[in-house]
C-alpha cells in the first residue's frame, strides 16, 4: 500500500517535470535558429538604416539642386551627408542592440553578454593586435585582389569621421563580439565560437573584395577579446583600422594593394614573408599556448 508521502509525490510530479524540460529547453540557447533570428534582427535594422540614409540624402541634394554644382558645393553636401549619419546611426545600433539582447535573454542566456576589464587598455596587446591584424590582412591580399570590388563613396567632415572611427566599431564589437560570440560560446568551444563569428562578420560586409579582409580582422579581434576578457582592446584596434581605411579613402589610395605602396619587386616578397611569420607566430602563441581553443 501506499503511503502518503508517496501519493503526494506522485502528485507533484507532473507539475515539476514541465518545469524541468521548460529549464532545460532555455538552456539550450543558443540554436541555429536564435542565431538567425540575431541576423534578422541585423539585417532588418540595416534595411531600415539604408533608407534612412538614402533619404536623408535625397533631402541634401534636393536642397542644393537649385544652385550649380562646384567642387565646394559637392563638399559641403558631402559634410552634410556625414551630419545626418552620425544622427541616424547611433540610433540604429542603439535599437539593434536593445533587441538582441532582449532575445538573448527570452531565449534563455544568462550571464552578462559583454566581457569588459581594465585589460583591454594594455598599450602592448593593443601594439601586438594591430601587428597582427596588418600582416594577417598583408597575407590574404593577393586572394582578396582576385575577388570583385564595388565602388565605395565616403563623406567628408568631422562627424562622417567621428561614425567611421567611433560609432562603427564601437557597434561592430559590440554586435559581433558581443552578442554573437558570447552567443556561440554557450554552447560551443572557444575556437569554433571565433570562427563561427568571423565569418558571420565577413558575410555582412557583403563586397567579396572586402569579405575576406573582414574574416581574418574578425579572427584577430575575437582572438584579443578572449585573451583580454575585455571589448575595450578590440574597439580600440578596429578603431585604427577604420581610420586608417577611412584615411586611404579620403586621399583617394583606397584602390592601392600593398604591392602598389611598396612598388612591388623585393621588398614587396619580403614585407610579404615577415608578415606570414608573424601572422603564424601571434596565431600559434594566443591559440596553442595560452589554451584558449
């Protein structure tokens, strides 16, 4: 015969197991699915971030159409353009970020969804990163000169600087390394995670010539943001290397490979051959001996 104690545990636990599988179910995040879902929420937000742009540049060029075009002209719109940017962007990332860090936490995450420590600002990680990031974008050049390249336009001004310098990378890392990466790391080891994410931060930069730029810089950022447990060194070096870009883009050198700087030749092969030893030695030296796969 039963007894009593028995009968009521029988009769608990049909409530407890929901309980328990719905638990269960939460951790589990994050699935395939929660990974698309945080790519939809991306891409939807750059759709909605492009027609704002685009409209906002009909507006400046409506304005300036009664007069004749000029170099000046053609500046102070491009100024104008940088202006808007920098009022509509943050407001994009601001609302991006909101929503997928409220569905991490829907789906179940736990946990703070950003490493950040005083580590990030070390001057000789951030001096090696950088390093690192120039060769491994030394190595694979010759590949990315064989992919197709779209024609890119820049604004001009202190704001358009201030969006291309600050507010990219600062939104980029905090996406990519932040609720990507720490995403994937619930789940999966930390070399996958990195890799995973790189990838995913080469296919949103959509021009084939620039995706496997991206790949390699999102290998050496998510690599740092590991070894730090911070965010601060890797916006501090994507930071570098947008405004180095946005530099060569300004002085119309965006066009020339590194063959074309050096004039090719001898010391062309020789930049190109340290760069694939350092690039082999920061990756052997963060990845093999400080165990982080």
């Amino acid at each position: 015969m039963e007894s009593e104690n028995d009968i009521l545990r029988s009769a608990e636990t049909p409530q407890v197991q929901p309980q328990i599988e719905l638990l269960t179910k939460k951790s589990s995040f994050p699935t395939l699915l929660d990974i698309v879902m945080l790519l939809i929420i991306l891409v939807v937000s750059q759709a909605a971030l492009v027609w704002a742009t685009g409209y906002a540049d009909v507006i400046v060029e409506q304005t300036n159409s009664q007069t004749l075009f000029d170099v000046e002209q053609h500046v102070n719109e491009q100024t104008m353009q940088g202006k808007l940017r920098a009022l509509i962007y943050p407001i994009y990332a601001l609302i991006t970020l909101c929503l997928s860090v409220l569905y991490m936490y829907l789906r179940g995450f736990r946990g703070k969804p950003l490493r950040y420590s005083a580590k990030g600002f070390n001057p000789n990680i951030i001096l090696i990163g950088l390093l690192w990031l120039v060769a491994m974008q030394v190595v694979v050049e010759p590949v990315s000169l064989l992919l197709p390249e779209a024609e890119q336009s820049v604004d001009r001004g202190f704001w358009s600087i201030i969006v291309s310098v600050v507010f990219v990378p600062v939104f980029e890392e905090l996406f990519f390394r932040g609720v990507i990466l720490e995403s994937l790391l619930k789940r999966h080891r930390r070399l996958f995670s990195v890799i995973v994410s790189s990838l995913i931060f080469a296919f949103m930069h959509i021009q084939p010539a620039v995706m496997l730029t991206a790949f390699v810089s999102g290998l050496v950022f998510g690599t740092i943001y590991l070894h730090t447990n911070s965010v601060f060194s890797t916006i501090i070096l994507h930071s570098i290397n947008n405004a180095i870009a946005y530099a060569l883009m300004t002085l119309n050198l965006d066009g020339f490979s590194y063959y074309d700087i050096l004039g090719g030749g001898t010391l062309y092969f020789v930049v190109y051959g340290v760069s694939l030893v350092l690039a082999g030695i920061f990756t052997y030296e963060t990845w093999r001996k400080r165990n982080l796969s």
